[in-house]
C-alpha cells in the first residue's frame, strides 16, 4: 500500500506492506486523513522519524461502515481507561500516528475500540475533521464553559476554529482574535466577534505558545479560568498577575473516550449537522503523492491554511 513516512526529516511517499489484522483490530480503509500542527511539531524535534502520521483519519471498515477512528487507546483496565481518560492510562497509551502507524496510508490496522461510525449527513471525506473537533470539545469540557460566561478565544488556526465550531453548536457567543485574514473569514462564520478586550470569565488558548498565555491572563478576570487548548512545544513562563488574579489554568489533551460525554459523539453530531464547517476548515486537499507540498502549506498559515487534508482513495 502507499503511505506517507517521514524519513530523513521529510514526508515521502513509500510503498509498504500491510500486515493481517490482529482478533482486536480492524483494517480500515482510509478515507480522509489531516495533518495536525503537532505533526509538524513532531517532525521538527526528530520524534517522526520513521513514522507514518495521521491521527486525524476516518474511513470505511471492511462491511464498508463508515467510520472516524478515535486514535487513542489503553490497557483498559486502569481507573483512568475505565473513566474514559485514555491519554493517562497507567500502563501508557498508544496513539495511532504517533505511537503506532498512522492514517496518512491507504488502510491502517485500528483496535475495534477506536471506530466511531459516522452519523448520517457526515462525508466521510470530511470525517478527519472529528479529532480536532473532539479536542475542542473535551478542551471547552476541561474550561468549564458555561452559557452565561463572557469568552474570549485566542488563535484562529485549526483547533481555536475547531473551538470556534464547538462555541457556536452549542449557542454560546464569544470573541476571537484573529490573525490571517482567512482566519478572520472562518472565525466570522462560525460566529466569533473579533475582537479582544479584557474580563472575560473564560479565556480559551488556542495556540500554545508564551505570548498567546500573555494575551490569556491579561484578558481574563480575576478568579476567571484560561483552558489551554494548544500545547506548549517550548517553556513558558508566567509572571505574578496569575497569581494576584488567582486564575485558574486549566490545560488539556485529547479528549473523554467513553460514554458519558465521549467527545468524539458531540463532535461528529456537530458536524454532521453542519456539514457546511467542513468548507471553513478544510482549505486544501491533496492526494498522498503530493505529501511535500501538503506539509510546506501546513507550515504557512499566512498562506490561509488551516487544515491540509489527504485523500489516499483518489
């Protein structure tokens, strides 16, 4: 099958072999796979190397269900499998695309576990978006978000849109400060005012990095909660303003795999019944031959990308 690994610092298109499906596993038949900005992250620290990425992915099993593959899994067993919280499984999780071969392939081996079959009005093709989407959600969980907080969301890349998406399916108005000009585009249709001002009871950091944390705790009330969306790929600090505000800083990653409240149930409900945020998320699409120059315009969010997805079926 062709897939795309990383081999010497860059994405290229191989040829491998796909081996037969354990008792626990499925074969799944990529449909649509994304490139997340941890992706490029991963590549730049020398983590990729070898790998086949993409955990954002969704396709079609064997009996041709159509399914997003949640990319997480654990030993099962421990309080926090049982509880839904994978990423902290005591005997270590694995994570399709990181952990373990990826969705930027053709097919891809994924625990029965993991498959969410899609709801009707959800193109497959767009389904790669329900991982992000389902970050934003467990994010805005993790915040505390209520329908009478004033809320601000720092960044427009693919998770504070991804945010932006989740904000609005639920009814909820709030700013977004925006920086690209395709950016403020998509940040207006899903409903952000952009602007930023300050004593917002929620701030939602959406980028990860020491000036957007800046941007947080001087935008947010005393005693009011900043959830970290983005993750921090280098130290921040932060100065004495978070402790006299008493702010509460609330980081997250991935998201709640079990019922109650599995966050990749909301999101793909979301999506399939909005099917027109796939077109403000998704702004280009590539077979796995152009791998290249799908990471290069990943890279260049002035360019107006926000999320770079391939089609490995053509």
């Amino acid at each position: 099958m062709r897939a795309i690994q990383i081999i010497d610092g860059q994405p290229q298109l191989v040829h491998q072999r796909l081996g037969e499906a354990d008792a626990d596993s499925v074969r799944i038949k990529v449909a649509a796979s994304s490139i997340c900005g941890s992706d490029l992250h991963l590549i730049a620290r020398g983590w990729a190397e070898g790998r086949v990425l993409g955990h954002e992915f969704a396709g079609h099993t064997p009996d041709g269900t159509a399914v997003a593959v949640e990319p997480l899994y654990g030993c099962g067993d421990c309080t926090y499998c049982r509880d839904g919280y994978l990423a902290h499984c005591e005997q270590g999780a694995t994570l399709l695309g990181v952990s373990a071969a990826g969705g930027m392939a053709e097919y891809v081996q994924a625990p029965a576990s993991t498959l969410v079959p899609l709801p009707s009005g959800l193109a497959v093709t767009d389904a790669c978006l329900v991982e992000p989407l389902a970050v934003a959600v467990h994010g805005i969980h993790r915040a505390r978000v209520q329908n009478t907080d004033r809320v601000l969301v720092v960044g427009a890349g693919a998770i504070g849109l991804a945010a932006a998406a989740v904000l609005q399916g639920r009814g909820l108005r709030f700013d977004m400060a925006a920086r690209h000009p395709r950016q403020q585009e998509s940040a207006q249709f899903f409903g952000a005012r952009l602007e930023a001002g300050d004593g917002y009871d929620v701030v939602l950091d959406a980028v990860g990095s020491e000036d957007s944390l800046a941007q947080a705790m001087r935008s947010v009330r005393p005693q009011g909660r900043i959830g970290v969306l983005g993750s921090f790929w280098q130290p921040v600090s932060l100065d004495i303003s978070c402790c006299m505000k008493e702010v509460e800083l609330l980081p997250s990653m991935t998201y709640k795999c079990r019922p109650p409240q599995r966050s990749f149930d909301e999101a793909a409900t979301l999506l399939a019944g909005n099917p027109a945020f796939a077109g403000h998320l998704i702004t280009h699409r590539f077979p796995l031959e152009g791998a290249a120059e799908a990471f290069a315009t990943a890279a260049d969010r002035a360019s107006g990308a926000i999320k770079v997805s391939f089609s490995p079926q053509g």
